[in-house]
C-alpha cells in the first residue's frame, strides 16, 4: 500500500529531504482515503496499514507545523480512529 511504502521512503532516508513531506503528505492522504474506504478501516490490528510505523515516523519529523497539520488530518478526518477495534497504542499516537 502507499502509505507503507512512503513510510519505508522516509524512514531509511531513501529520498532527498525535500521530499519528506511530500511522502508524509501522500502517506496520510492514503490512510485517510483507505480508513473511509474499507469497511473496517485503517487503525484495526489486521491492517494491511503498518499504522504504528506511519504514526512513529510521523511524529519523528522535526517539521512540526507541517507534522500537526498531518496529525489533525488523521484525528479529524478518519471514520474509524474511534472504534472499538482500533488499539489504545495507536490511539495514544495521536493524542
């Protein structure tokens, strides 16, 4: 999936710096669009989303305007962040 694949981009520094956000923005776009989508969402255990190491690589940029930004997408866009099956780790990310 594409979120999975800009969160490896990033996380082993693959592409030059200038495109670090780009991939954070297209990762959080991909999760949005796949969490209002599929019936079960991004954020259950059976994802094929790598949740925890897109949130983790997310809020490890320094940017953090930028990182918030993303971050509220997420909090405030995704159906299903408030499930029952979404995990307390995950929803401690992003809090």
């Amino acid at each position: 999936f594409i979120a999975n694949i800009c969160q490896r981009m990033v996380e082993k520094k693959l592409i030059d710096e200038d495109f670090h956000v780009f991939c954070l923005r297209c990762m959080t776009a991909s999760i949005i669009l796949y969490d209002n989508l599929d019936s079960k969402g991004a954020f259950h255990k059976r994802s094929p989303i790598f949740i925890k190491h897109c949130l983790v690589t997310l809020t490890k940029k320094n940017d953090t305007q930028q990182v918030e930004c993303l971050l509220n997408a997420l909090r405030f866009t995704t159906t299903h962040l408030q499930d029952a099956e979404t995990p307390g780790n995950i929803r401690q990310l992003l809090q």
